[in-house]
C-alpha cells in the first residue's frame, strides 16, 4: 500500500525537490499539505500542521520542510499525534532539540529519519568505497556559493539559529561525515559574520580525524565561479569529488555514475525505513556545527543586504 | 591497594582543589605531577605529559587539570599509553572530541570520568529528591560573580573554546541536567561578548525542559553580590539551591546537609569507577552550551580589562 504523506512547507526547497521527488518515487504519495499561505490544485490545504494532523487521521506519515526555527514545535506535534515523520536538514536548531524528538520516536515506536540529502548525490557512494581501501592523507573541502541567487529573500537563514553559511556548508559535513569512520573534530573555526546578521557569512573550519588534518572553506559571496567540491589526497592517488558529490575525478578521470535524485532516494529509504518500523537518525554534521560554533573566532565584516544597490 | 595518581597541570584548581582532595581520600595517592613550570616538594616532576608516562609505567591513573584548548592531546595521549583517565570540567573545547576520547577508552577497556564537580555540592541529591516527587513549573538559576576575583589572570577563557562565563555557567547546567530527567532544549540565547574577547562575558538562556519554562542568567560582570542559585517552583511549593548547590531552602527553612568536599566525591568516585572497570562520561552540560552558542543573539559590549585601571 502506498505511504500517504502529509508535506509541510511550501517553500523553495519542496516546491523544486520534495514534491518531483513523491511524485516519481514508487509506494509514497502526496495526500495533503499544511502551509501558511499556499496550496496546491486538486489537494487538501491546511494552514497549519495541527489541522492536517486533525483532519487527515489516513496521514500515517509527515514530511517538514519548513524552515529550522520553530520545527521542533511541529515535529513534536507530528510524533505526538503518532505519525512517522521525515525531517528537512538541517533537523534542528540544536543538537538537544533532536535528541528530543529521537527519544519521542523511540517511546512510541515511530520512524524518525533527519535527511541529509547531499548525502545520497550520485558519486557520494563511490568516492567513500574508493577512500575505504586507501590511507588518507588529508581532505580539503571549498564550498562556494552565491546566497543571492540561492536563498532569495530567505531572512530566516541570517537570525540565530539558522546557520548562515553552514546551511549549505553542512551539506559538505553531512558527506565527510559519510566519507570517514570517525567524526572528524573542530580544531579551530573562524567566522566572518555580517554587521547585521547572527550567523555567519563565511567560515573556514581546520579539523582533524583519522589523525590527518581537514579542512574546510565555506563563502556565501562567491558570484563568479561557484564550487562545492571535496578533493581527498591518499597514499595511493587523489579524488575529487565535485558538483556537491554528483561527480567524482580519480586522477583526471571522471567516473561513470548512475544519474541519481537526491529526494527520490530519501523518500525511497523513508518509505523502507516506515515499513520496517526503524529510524535513521544521525546528528553528527549538526554536533560538528555547533562544536565550530562554540570553537569560533568570529570577525565582523560588510553588512549583507540581499540588493546590492540598496 | 591505593591507586596512583599523576595530575597534569598545577594551576590555580589543581591547588586549591585536586591537591587536598588526593591528600584526603583513601585508596588514592599522589604520585607525580607533570607541569611547565612548577613542581612540589618530594614528587617527581615532569615537565609535560609524555614524560610522566614515559617514567612512571606504574602510574595508571592520571587527572587532567589543564585549560580545555590542548587538552585533547594530552587526554589522548594519556588513553593511547593505556592509562585511565579523569577530566577536569569542562571536559574538551568541543562536543566531537570528547567522544572520541570516550569511543579510545571504550576500545581500551580505560575508565574515562569526565568530571561536573558542582553536580558534588551538598546539597544537590537532596534537591533532586525533593524535585523527583513534584510537578515542576519553572526553574530560574543565577550565576553572577566576579571574574577578576576568580579568574585571575586566566587569559584562555576570553579566547575561542575558552567558554567565557560559561565557564561557570556549565557549572549551574551540570546540576539543571542532573535534576531534571530530560535535557533541556535551548529555545534562545542571548550573548554579551566584550569587544576584545571571543567568549561571552554575560548569557541569557531561555530553555525547556519536561514542558516548564527555565531561564539562566549568567554574568561575569558582577562586584558586589555574587549569586550562584536555582530556583525551582513545583506545584507543591518552591525550593532554592544556593551557594552552587551547597544549601538547600524548602520554602523559607534551610535543609541539614552533610558537609561534602566536591572534589573528594569526584576522587572516591574516580577511585571506584577504575575499580569496577567502568566509565562515566556525560556530555549534556557540554552540548547545551554548544547549542547555546549555535543558537546565539550576540550583542559586542564594552572591552573587558582585568585591571580596570588599565
């Protein structure tokens, strides 16, 4: 029997992966959506998580994509209304607040899964199998991006709690932390934080693990060439793997990978994870933000305004 | 027969506590010191850590006393020379490195005990006893004191992984998470970072825990009535913890406690932990201050100068 699933959040992020990726998985379909001031044709509106969860008693299983400040209110909503529940990244606006939810899910038998979708890019698998038989040497990951174009207006991401540049930075850490067998630890952190902003810019994080040193650049500014790469040296020949895990370079060849979606996987492993009564909860790219956060040398620098004539 | 200690670092709570703790409790002794630039009368000393364990193979018990930044090698390499291992709070500069230090113990068969020494105070198991039975409707701590009285000198608090007063704001938060059953979440927190330091110098916290509101202050600033207090208010009657959990009031009547020395507990603790071949290391305290920083409003305030004559 196909999964009914209740998405929560109309935004950017569910209206260009979530909703394509229900749309094409097998065994899950949208059954209704519960968003502040939006709809969709031909499905069941609610203006909040509460009225969905009330009328739609059918709705065995949540999926919110709403924005981290204020989730864990509906999260905990969702689990206590005893519906399994699939969590945008990052899952949380604290690490406390996720061990929360994992221990409701727990006592009441309900599938938790915190998604990292950088995780399931296509070439992610075959860069850790690649890495798994060979002695690293170091990492360096540069993940540059042009928040204006990716995050128009999006205000939520500058307030505490939203991250800055770690929103899409932890994209890099939820691979590396894929990649290696220890979670690597924050050596030292330095932010540079707008004038008016809570969260940083841009941050460049030194770490080790496996007793090689990592590094990790993250620049919310770049409008030139923008990059989201991680180049791994070994005893025996390097690998990039770039295109925010979609491609993989071993020397200067790129290796054939099976195109993949990043959300039909996650909704693929929910749906299994559901009928199989488990949940997938790892925390560990949200612990190495926050241990960066509470590391940090912070530098203030230019106020960030969205229009640059403004 | 009694268990050797070697202590690392001859700082200011290595006089004033570790030293008369040792002397005091049976079944350990001092057996060596390792520090820069200080030694005591008719003990080995060393200068850093690898010697002691280079010289001392009969020691297998060593207690760190560092500043937290460092601290994870010597840790380390004190787990990796096979010895058990008792940490001075706060236990590391980060959440991930502290497990990692406990996944090395494990791996080892080590006893790690990752120390809260407020959590020792006289009359904090009493207080917890009297919460047990109670419907809890709010907690409000206070911890102001003056930092130029007990920090004299101690420039690595105001650098990166120093903590700034949540140095002994974790202090408060080792017993909030020792009273409560669930682990607090940080809703939000509200920084005072003067301009010349990377740690805070003054925090409020806004957490929940268990469906009640609890609100810390921390301030560092204070020169005249110095507060280290919880104040706890059930649906039966309100109770205050005072003077950092060695005085218990019930309503207006202050509770007979036994007096306890915090850092003998901490030794006969360590003492029995290695015994029956155990660990125990919490990392809750630690990780709510690693939430409190990810989730931060900071406000830069005024240059702090030890000597406000400067």
């Amino acid at each position: 029997m196909s999964l009914a699933i209740g998405l929560v959040g109309l935004g950017a992020i569910a209206r260009a992966q979530h909703l394509p990726a229900i749309d094409a998985v097998d065994g899950v379909h949208l059954a209704a959506i519960a968003s502040r001031n939006a709809t969709l044709p031909d499905l069941p509106g609610y203006p909040d998580i509460e009225s969905l969860l009330a009328e739609q008693p059918g709705i065995k299983a949540i999926s919110l994509c709403t924005p981290p400040q204020g989730r864990f209110e509906q999260a905990m909503a969702v689990l206590q209304a005893d519906r399994h529940l699939m969590l945008e990244k990052p899952p949380g606006t604290t690490v406390c607040e996720v061990e929360r939810l994992r221990d409701e899910a727990a006592r009441r038998g309900l599938s938790l899964f915190t998604t990292w979708h950088s995780r399931e890019a296509a070439a992610v698998d075959l860069a850790r199998d690649w890495l798994a038989g060979r002695e690293l040497l170091t990492i360096r990951i540069d993940w540059r991006e042009d928040v204006r174009k990716w995050h128009p207006g999006q205000t939520w991401i500058w307030q505490a709690g939203g991250l800055g540049v770690f929103d899409p930075g932890i994209n890099a850490l939820s691979i590396l932390t894929k990649l290696l067998s220890d979670v690597p630890r924050v050596l030292c952190s330095d932010f540079e934080t707008p004038a008016n902003s809570q969260t940083p810019i841009a941050a460049i994080l030194e770490m080790e693990a496996q007793g090689v040193p990592i590094t990790a650049q993250f620049d919310w500014r770049e409008t030139g060439c923008e990059l989201w790469s991680i180049h791994i040296e070994t005893t025996d020949g390097a690998a990039t793997l770039d295109q925010g895990g979609a491609r993989l370079r071993i020397g200067g060849t790129v290796q054939p990978v099976e195109t993949a979606s990043e959300y039909q996987r996650l909704y693929a492993r929910f749906r299994n994870l559901v009928a199989q009564g488990q949940s997938e909860v790892d925390l560990s790219p949200l612990r190495l933000v926050a241990d960066a956060f509470l590391n940090a040398k912070t530098r203030p620098t230019a106020a960030f305004h969205e229009d640059i004539n403004a």
